[in-house]
C-alpha cells in the first residue's frame, strides 16, 4: 500500500517561462498535477503561520524534522484526503516566491547503483510543506531543497520549480542524495515531461548550483557518455522506448505550439530543454498547452487518426489530471498583488484557469471545501462530470467549451483589472482581495453550471434510449 501511495502521482507536466519572455513580464511557473487514476481529489487552500507545524511528521517515510519559526503564510493545493499526507503541490508564500512539487523524472542503473534511492526520505508529499513557508528568494528555495534532500535523502526521482519576480528555477533530484538545478534564462521558456531534463549544464556558471560532490562523482564512476561537454540528462537519465510513447512527444507538442519551426519528431529523444521563441508567451498559452491532446495531428484521441494513431503518444490533458496551477509573479504591479495563483481543477479538456490572488487568508469555499465524495457543488467535482460528459462526444460539446473558457477567462481578467486599480484605496487589503476571489469563484460555478446545461441540451437527443411517435 505504501508503495502504491508514493507513486500515486507520477505523471505530470511542467512549464517554465522566464519574465523576458512572458507577454507582460511577470514570471510564470506552471504544472498538471497528475494522479494514477482519474479520481483523487483536491483543495485549494491559504496556510497560515498558525496553521503551519512546528515539527513534521511524514506520512509515508519515517522522515520527522523540527521546521523552523516564523514561517510564511502560503497558498496551496494539498489532497482532499490527508491519508497519504498533506501533497501540497504547489503555492505562492507571502514574500511572493512560488514552488511547484513536483514532476516525477527518471534515472538509470548507473546512478541509481552508486547512491540508491532511500526508502525512508523525503518525497513529493512531503517537499512543498517543509521548503515554501522558509524561503524568501527562489535561489533560496533551490538552496534549502538541495540541503534537505542531502541529509534525509529520496525514495523518489523528482523535478521542482521555483520563481520570485526575477527569476525562474528548475531542480532535479538525481538518486538518493544528489541533485542538480538550473536558472531558467530571461528570455527562455521550458516544458518538462516525466524524464530528466536538464541537458547541457556547465558547472562553473552562476546560474547553476547542485550537490558539492557531483562534479567528482561523474568522474571518480566514469559516468559521462559524451566524448565532450557535460550533458546531465545522457549521463543521470533515460533514453527509453517509453521515453519515445510517454514523455517525449509531450515536450515535442510544447515546443511545436511555440516554435513551429522545429524540425523534430515527437520519439526524438535529445528534444532541447531550454528553448526561446519570438513570441511573448501568455497565460492561455500554458493553459492550451497544459490541456493539449494532440490536435491537429494524427496522434489526437478525439481527431482522425487511425485507432493506432490516436493511441500511440500519451497527451498532455488527460483524464488524470487532478489540478493545473500557473504560479505568475508579476512586476508591473505593487507586491501586495503580485503574486496570481492561477487554478484549475480536473481534466483540462472542460476546465478553465481562475487568477486567484495569493495574499489573502482564506479561499473560496466551492475551491476550499472539496470532499471525498461526489458533490457537483464543489468545483473539482464539478469539473470531473463536464469532463466526464465531455469526453463522451467532443466534437458535439467542444465549442461551448470553448467559450465556456473565454468567457469566464475574460470575466476574471476583468475582475482582476478592476482590483488591481482598486487595492491601494482598500482599508483592509486582504479582505478585499478575499471578496475578488470569491467574486471570481462565484463566476466560475455560475460558468460551468451554464456549460452543463447546454452539453445537456445538446447531448439528450443523442441518446440511444429513445422512442417518439414517429418512429
């Protein structure tokens, strides 16, 4: 059972976009928190230091640790059933610094025969709570991640990412004790499957910080591949078939939606980790990317395809998403409403994201309050039956979902608008920040009540239980 419990959530994708390459110059952050089945729900919810533990028991390893005082507030997106563990996955802290944990990543034999995973350390359920409420830079949270899985170690290979209004961060563990990061570029943007990704990496740049010993350990065991160069995911990663069906052509539909000029193919398995294009990147691009199947492509499952064809590549949306959050720091604004944590919940297909504001002490309910079981009130539940529904004749429902999207996008945005000019006229900021997210909440429930009426409408005359006079 417990094995089963870590690796519950080993299917997700990443997204990394540095401020010069963001359309309004803030940072982006983004991920789909996948599971291994459809089902498992989750909550989004603000921790306040009270609520915070002093000292951390972890729910599937033997790992405990006294944190330290004085943490953050934080937002966060922990499972609806604490059984497991907290699985906060990912939040924005007060001092606007963003963590998402985490992308499940592979290794090889060579490492993992070298300095093998730890069956009582860290891992994802645990990263997110004991590093977010600390940290007040993202080189910061780089720096405490990489020093806590050092002490405790990891029974799992994961990637993680950090951004504060300057910069972005990607981190991966690298077998029981190791690990690697990498500074993003300004200019550059990242998408990140369930492989190890960082390539090229050069150990004397500023922009790249790692485990003190690494440099020795890849010469002392002779793991370089390469005749030049130190390429961190040929010497520490994999070059699998399954590599070539369930992670690559993820990276590959990414970067064609962003650089269509890219003469790859979706099984390349030396697909480029940090890539740049010559169009600013926005918020609707990560979320189509992040909710993507394939479209326009003989790999969609809902296209043309042969039934080979639509089968052959795992997307990106899919029926296990769980939530999709994209973490923006922006810089054209006062840092009390800076930070945007962007949400969605469920498969991305019939969902859209809502731009939450991160300094408040509470969330709305319909977002906060998810159970274990069915309730259509609550938005996770709510989304997994548009879905559901969804799934069952896109081509019938797929522009109402369309505008569904568009429409309470651009409510949202306007709402946020609005605030943004109206916050520094506010007697008690947070509260009125509170009473906008709940306004955008309330929009989204109304949204998507709308959205299940018309797949109703559409879809009843298609069923097959039906008899009129006529016939």
């Amino acid at each position: 059972m417990i094995e089963l419990l870590k690796r519950k959530k080993g299917s997700c994708t990443t997204i990394l976009v540095g401020k010069k390459a963001t359309i309004d110059g803030s940072t982006m952050i983004a991920r789909n928190e996948d599971g291994a089945g459809p089902l498992n729900p989750q909550r989004f919810v603000v921790v306040n230091p009270s609520e915070q533990p002093t000292h951390y028991q972890a729910k599937l390893s033997k790992v405990e640790m006294d944190l330290p005082a004085n943490p953050m507030r934080y937002t966060s997106t922990p499972d609806a059933n604490p059984v497991a563990g907290i699985w906060a996955a990912a939040g924005i802290n007060s001092d606007n610094v963003a963590m998402t944990a985490t992308e499940t990543i592979t290794s090889n034999a060579r490492i993992l025969g070298i300095d093998p995973l730890v069956d009582d350390g860290l891992g994802e359920e645990d990263f997110t709570t004991i590093v977010l409420p600390y940290i007040h830079s993202a080189r910061e949270g780089v720096e405490r991640l990489g020093a806590l899985l050092e002490k405790y170690g990891t029974y799992e290979l994961n990637a993680m990412a950090f951004s504060d209004k300057d910069e972005v961060w990607y981190f991966e563990s690298i077998a029981g004790h190791h690990w690697a990061a990498i500074k993003i570029p300004d200019d550059a943007y990242v998408v990140a499957p369930n492989r190890f990704n960082i390539d090229d990496y050069n150990f004397q740049s500023p922009d790249a910080l790692y485990a003190k010993d690494l440099p020795d350990l890849i010469d002392t065991y002779h793991l370089n591949p390469d005749t030049e160069g130190v390429n961190l995911r040929h010497i520490f990663g994999s070059a699998t078939i399954k590599d070539t069906r369930y992670n690559n052509p993820r990276a590959w539909y990414g970067q064609k939606f962003f650089n269509p000029e890219f003469d790859t193919l979706p099984i390349d398995q030396d697909l480029p980790f940090i890539c740049r294009t010559d169009k600013k990147i926005s918020v609707e691009d990560l979320k189509f990317v992040l909710s993507s199947h394939y479209q326009n492509t003989p790999y969609d499952p809902y296209g043309t395809g042969t039934e080979s064809e639509k089968k052959q590549f795992r997307p990106i949306g899919i029926n296990r998403n769980q939530e999709l959050h994209i973490l923006q720091i922006r810089n054209d604004v006062p840092a009390e409403i800076a930070g945007i944590h962007w949400l969605a919940f469920g498969p991305n297909t019939f969902n859209a994201v809502v731009p939450f504001y991160a300094n408040v002490t509470d969330t709305p309910a319909s977002f906060r309050d998810t159970t274990t079981e069915s309730d259509p009130t609550k938005v996770y539940w709510l989304n997994n039956v548009l879905a559901l529904l969804g799934d069952s004749n896109f081509g019938l429902y797929e522009d109402q979902e369309n505008l569904f999207e568009e429409h309470t996008v651009a409510a949202c945005r306007h709402l946020q608008i609005a605030a943004d000019k109206a916050y520094q006229d506010q007697n008690d900021g947070q509260a009125y920040l509170g009473s906008i997210n709940q306004q955008m909440a309330d929009e989204y429930v109304k949204n998507a009540n709308k959205l299940l009426g018309q797949m109703l409408a559409l879809g009843e005359p298609q069923m097959k239980l039906q008899f009129t006079l006529n016939d």
